[in-house]
C-alpha cells in the first residue's frame, strides 16, 4: 500500500454497524465518520454502549460494517473476505486489550512472537531477533522473556501484550481499556509509553473512559448513542467532561 | 492434496509443541481420551497378530501334510457291519496304492500307513513311552517333510526285506533314551524288538490337528518300516491292510480332478463300500482361509466400533476445549489467524491426541496378542503392514472426528470469542 502524504490512514465514511436483537434492531454505530492521519493519537471517550467498542473492532477489521465506508490506507475494506482481514489485522493492526489476552501456557516470548506465526508460507517469517529484544528492553520487560504470564505483575503482562502488539510494526495500535485492570502507578508507567510511541510517529487509537487515559491523546473522540457527539483536540477540550 | 500436506506441514513444530502443553495440561482428561483409541487400535493390532498367525501356522500344517499331497483314510467301522463290508471289499490295501500308482500317470509317489495296535507301553533298555506306532513305506517321510536329525532313515531295501529298524520322533527318543543317544539302541514293541537307526527332527507344530485333520503328533510317534508292520506284526484278519495312504500328485495336475479319478478307482475296487475317506489338504487349507475370514470381518467389525467411540470421545473433548478456549481463539484471529489457521491448530492437536493413541494402542496391542497366546496357544504374528494400517486408520477417524470441532473453532465470532473469559 503506497504511502499517500495527503490521506489520512483511516477514513470512515456514514459507517453504521447494527445488531438484530430479537425483533429490535440495535443501531450500535449509526452513520459514524472519522478521519485519523499517520502519527495522531486519538481517545475515544463515551458512556458503555455509546458504540466506542464496536468502532475500535471495525477500525480493528475484527468486526464488519453494516453499511458505510472504511478505507484503511487507501483501500475500502469494509467489504473484504474474512482471509483478506485476518491478513490486514497481522500487518497493520496491534491490539491491546484490557484483560491482556496473554496465552497461560507460552513463555512471554512466544506469546510476543505469535502473531508471526500467521504469516503466509512463501515469506520470510524469521523475526529480527534484535527487534524483538530491542522492544522488550524498550518495554522494560527483557529480563521476563522466559516467563510465563502467571509468574508477571499485571503491568508487566501489558507491557508483554504491547509487545506483542508492536512486534509486526503495526500501522494503528488500537488499545481497548489498556488500563482498565491495573492500579493508578502502573497505568501511568503504561500511559506514558503510549507517549513514547506515539512521539515515534506510531499512530494510535485507544478507546476509554477514563478521563486521566485521555488525557495523553492529542485529539479525543466523544461518543453517544452510537453517533459522534464531539471531536476535539487535546488543547481545545474543556477541563472537566462528563 | 500437496497443498493439504503443506497446509499441515508448514511450521509444525511450535503447533505440536502447543498442542502437546495443552494436552499435558488436562493429563487425565487426556489420558480418558485417548483409552478408547487405544483400545480400539490395540484390538485391530492383535486380531491381525492373531489372524496372521493363524495363517502362517496353517501353512505350516498343510506343509506338513504336503500341498500336493491327497490323503486316503480307512474307515472301516468298527462294529458287526464290518463282516458284510468284508464280503465286497478287503479294506485300503497296498494293492490298492499299486492300482492307482499303475493307473494314474500323474501319480508321483505314494506312501503306505498302517498304525501298529500296541498292547503295552512300548520299552527300551532306559525307558518306556506309550508313544503311537506307525508302519510306513520308505517314501512317507520325505513326503510328510520329515528329515532326520540323527542317524538315518529307512530305504526300500529295509523295507523289502522286513528290516527291524525303528525311526523314533523327537519326544519318543526322549522319553525312551532319557539318557541320549538312541541310536543304534533296541526298542521292544509288542514281542518284537526293533533297532534304532534315527531319530526325526521336531518340527514344532503347536496344534495337532489342522480343520479335523491329524497333523502334528509325529514327535511322539515310533516309525517301522511297512512290510515290517505288515509282516512281522499280527493283524486281525478283518482289519484292512493300511490306515492311510499318501498319494503325491504331480504337480501338473488339478488336485480336485486326481482326487475325483482316485476316488472311483477305490471305490470300484472297494465294491462301492462306503469304508474309506479321502482329504485334500489343499481344500482344507481353503476352508481354513474362509474361517479366518470370517474371524477377521468380525474383529474388524469390534475394532471399528471401537474406534468409532474412540473418535466420539476425542470429538467430544475437542467440543469442550473449543468451549474453554474461545478467549484464546479470538485474540489468535485478533493478531491474524484465519479461519484456516484455527483449524488447523485444532487439527494438529486431535491428530497429536490420536497418534500418542496409536502408539499406545499398538502397545496394548502386542501385549493383548502375547496374552491370547500365551493362554490359548494361538500362534501370533505381527506385520509391519498392521501396524501402518492401525495408525494410518486411527488418524484418518481421529481427523475425521476433528473437523466438526475444528470447524466449529473457526467459525466463532473473534469480537464475540474475545469477550468470553
């Protein structure tokens, strides 16, 4: 996918996402649009059920878009198969998530290394292994590469789950709740290597609610009821949200 | 089907090493799994020892009994009938081999048996032994696939002239020499006393009879030559002249069709008595195959079913584990799995389950075989071949059993699978 300076690296058009329950149809996006460049850092904010969740699993390509546009670097993807999806969500997109997602039976290592198990055949899988130990020693986890994550604190096994993340050089970070299960010192030391990353031009989107997690975004996205109620940079947000 | 193997073979080690922490993991569960292919591969492991083994012994027997050989019995009843008989026919006699010998062109060989009746135990200087006595023509053994381990055999000149030689089976000598060395010792059989001049090699049948037919039993057996038992040995005047007669065909001619022509020529020189049997050792040989066969479907019909629960068992375990990991199966679809990489992750892992299955089965196996024989005496033999078969099959049922799970695995949603716990 050839680098266009003009376009942002995600763009989303009138996108709805809706859910049948029972009789009822749930409009969980409902005509959504949202633009996001290389290299911003973006929140979004917004009571549960306001749909942030559903539009990081679409934006993630986890999820499908009832109708509507979604070009991730310049190409439409809302439409594309299951193969082509699982494909971009290795290359270009990291997760992290609020409750880890950390595999129990493989070493932090392995777990940092699984998403280049998912590579096609015909590539060169073999990771530089200084890549790795360079993120780890970045992430201030080497020395528990062989550790499995019950022997890890909380804010370590994140830190083993960003690694993992950033290990295929993604594209977009998207982190849901990152700090959701972790003590206030932690979530900071985590908050501020979000900052890090996000000052080596790695774009990101969390999604969150809580006002402290926000507050390292340079841009934050308020949602409601599905739709987008407010868009604002960093500097031009009044201090206290509800 | 390449594109099968590269699917499953691409990077496989790190997959089988995980499927191998999960399986170590639920060690119990695991190991309840697996009884039932273990049984399943065990029971086809030793029914095809055992069925092989009976195969391998039944040529043994017919061996014995000589393919090409046709086998004449005397059947002359033994009650008040016997008198009329006798009016038409005098009993299977060395005649009757002599006519068909001249009659016959495809006749090669023939061989006379009369079984001596003994009065007593038979005795020797060492020892004594309640071992058969059987007059044979000189040809008997090479016919029967007897050989001498030591001294000789008798010839046609012995024969002649009423020689009181004596052949003595393995266990015979051994029980009337108890000391060794036989040869050239005396035997007393009845009042006639007999010289050893050899004695036969075991040829360690384990049954003695093969489909009805008396095979083994020559170790405790004393051969003499025929015209000695005919000569020098009273007979009963009723009695026909010989118990047996070996006929070898040649081997140019149909069994069947010798046996057919041989049959009437007896049975016009019998006077159309009912008094003698013919055996076509190689018509035994098939009816043998067919029980066996028969033996063989039904075994396989047990081992399948067993294996089919084996495959219900692993496909339920697989079910329960695709339930306790959909968290897992989502975040791998999250950093890129797709659906096929799930499915082949359960794959590997019921095809781990089913080989360490099979491996074990073919432990039980050998074990199950060694103790059939070790309490029925049936000979076993195991083949590479089965063994293939039993593995290849057992992970044909296992992958089989796999897919619906698998399949299953693949086809949750990730957003949904992320959100259990």
């Amino acid at each position: 996918m050839a680098e266009n300076g003009n376009s942002s690296l995600i763009s989303v058009q009138n996108l709805c996402r809706t859910f049948q329950v029972g009789d009822m149809a749930v409009h969980a996006l409902d005509h959504v649009t949202l633009d996001i460049s290389q290299g911003d850092f973006v929140a979004v904010m917004g009571p549960s059920g306001s749909g942030k969740s559903t539009l990081m699993n679409i934006l993630g390509c986890l999820d499908t878009p009832t109708s509507g546009s979604y070009r991730l670097m310049d190409q439409e993807v809302s439409d594309m198969e299951d193969g082509l999806l699982s494909n971009i969500r290795n290359r270009y997109i990291g997760f992290v998530f609020q409750s880890f997602h950390l595999l129990p039976r493989l070493t932090a290592l392995e777990n940092v290394l699984l998403p280049m198990r998912y590579r096609k055949q015909d590539e060169d899988v073999r990771i530089d292994r200084d890549r790795v130990r360079e993120i780890m020693e970045r992430l201030g986890i080497a020395d528990r590469m062989q550790h499995h994550p019950n022997q890890l604190s909380g804010g370590q096994r994140q830190r083993v789950a960003i690694a993992r993340a950033l290990v295929t050089r993604p594209s977009l970070l998207l982190a849901d709740e990152p700090t959701g299960n972790l003590d206030s010192k932690t979530s900071e030391g985590i908050m501020t290597l979000f900052d890090e990353l996000n000052a080596d031009n790695q774009t990101i989107l969390i999604v969150t609610h809580e006002d402290e997690v926000a507050r390292h975004a340079k841009r934050v996205v308020l949602m409601r009821d599905g739709k987008i109620e407010q868009q604002v940079l960093q500097q031009d947000r009044p201090s206290q949200w509800t | 089907m390449s594109r099968f193997f590269a699917f499953f073979s691409k990077d496989l080690i790190p997959d089988v090493k995980l499927a191998l922490t999960y399986l170590a993991h639920h060690g119990l569960r695991t190991f309840l799994t697996l009884l039932g292919m273990i049984f399943g591969v065990g029971a086809v492991i030793a029914m095809l020892a055992v069925s092989r083994g009976g195969e391998i012994e039944a040529l043994k027997m017919i061996e014995g009994m000589g393919v090409r050989n046709l086998i004449v019995h005397d059947e002359s009843p033994l009650d008040d009938s016997l008198a009329d008989i006798r009016q038409h026919s005098a009993g299977l006699s060395v005649a009757d081999a002599k006519a068909i010998a001249d009659t016959m062109p495809f006749v090669d060989t023939w061989a006379g048996i009369r079984v001596v009746p003994v009065w007593d135990d038979l005795f020797s200087p060492q020892g004594n032994s309640s071992a058969e006595v059987w007059a044979v023509s000189p040809g008997f053994f090479q016919m029967s696939g007897l050989e001498p381990s030591l001294g000789r055999l008798f010839d046609i000149e012995d024969d002649a002239r009423f020689a009181q030689y004596a052949l003595l089976g393995d266990a015979a000598a051994r029980r009337l020499f108890p000391r060794g060395d036989a040869i050239g010792q005396r035997v007393k059989i009845n009042y006639l006393w007999v010289e050893v001049i050899g004695v036969l090699r075991d040829r360690q049948l384990t049954g003695e009879s093969f489909q009805g037919e008396q095979v083994g039993g020559e170790s405790d057996r004393v051969y003499i030559p025929l015209q000695t038992g005919l000569k020098r040995m009273s007979r009963n005047q009723m009695d026909s002249e010989l118990s047996m007669l070996k006929i070898k065909i040649a081997p140019s001619q149909d069994l069947s069709a010798a046996a057919e022509a041989i049959d009437l020529i007896l049975d016009r020189r019998h006077g159309g008595q009912d008094d003698f049997r013919m055996v076509v050792p190689a018509k035994l040989l098939a009816q043998q195959r067919q029980t066996q066969r028969i033996f063989a479907i039904v075994m396989c019909v047990v081992a399948g079913i067993s294996l089919v629960v084996g495959g219900i068992g692993i496909m339920n375990i697989m079910l329960a584990c695709v339930l306790e990991r959909r968290s897992e199966i989502g975040l791998l679809r999250a950093v890129g799995a797709r659906r096929t990489d799930v499915v082949r992750q359960f794959l590997i892992e019921t095809t781990v389950i089913a080989l360490l299955g099979a491996f074990l089965g073919i432990i039980a196996g050998v074990v199950i075989a060694y103790g059939v024989n070790l309490f029925s005496h049936w000979a076993v033999a195991f083949s590479l071949l089965s063994i293939v078969v039993a593995v290849i099959v057992c992970a044909t049922i296992a992958v089989g059993f796999g897919v619906y799970p698998a399949m299953a695995a693949s086809k949750l949603d990730p957003v949904a699978a992320l959100q259990s716990e």
